[in-house]
C-alpha cells in the first residue's frame, strides 16, 4: 500500500467536514424557526384551552347562583407582557374568595351578592 492509499483509509478530508458542517448548518438554520413558531402556537392553544376552562367554571358558578364571582385585584401589574414572561404570584394573594358579585346581563349592573355560599372559599 503506498502512502496515498493509507492516508485516504484514516478520516474524511477538510473539504468533505466543511460541506457536512455547511449542510446542517442550513438544516439548523430552517427547522429553529419552525421549532419556535411551533412552541408559541402550543402555548397559545394551551391558554386558551384554560381560559375556556375558567369561562365554563364561570358559567356553572353562574347557572347555579344566579351571580359571578367578584374578582379582587391582589396587587398585578397594569400591563402583562406578551412574551411568554412569567409573572411571579403575589405574595398577598390569600387562598379565599373575596365574595360574589350579581350581574344584570340586561342593564350591565352589577351588585354585591347578598347570602353565602358554602362551598366556595
């Protein structure tokens, strides 16, 4: 064997890594974006699926009583950011419902529920 034959035996040349590293460097660069689109798109379908989950509580809530649950505000921030940055809970929050809150869906008013409910809080 001469000395050409044994040198072609042992690894690739520059030439052939340059042109794999250039191929998955295309790759890469294609799938990321796809990735990342893909990535918000679930976590956009997963907050709307628990928003939907928290419209049909509601809605039970309501169909039941009569009234919605007031909500309180425990200290968030003016604006939510829209790009997927966790907003930590407030220290305040307490576990416990501030109270009911009876809505007129005809006149759009609303007032303090009068009674207790039980189970809720």
């Amino acid at each position: 064997m001469t000395t050409q034959e044994r040198r072609r035996e042992h690894g690739f040349t520059l030439i052939e890594l340059m042109i794999v590293v250039a191929i998955i460097g295309i790759l890469a660069a294609i799938a990321i974006p796809n990735f990342l689109s893909y990535q918000l798109k679930s976590k956009t379908i997963e907050a709307k699926t628990n928003l939907a989950g928290i419209k049909t509580a509601e809605l039970t809530f309501s169909a039941d009583r009569s009234c919605y649950l007031s909500v309180q505000n425990n200290g968030w921030p003016g604006i939510v950011p829209v790009n997927g940055a966790q907003i930590p809970w407030p220290v305040a929050a307490t576990a416990s419902m501030p109270g009911a809150l009876c809505v007129n869906p005809v006149t759009g008013g609303a007032a303090p529920a009068v009674g207790t409910f039980g189970d809720v809080g």
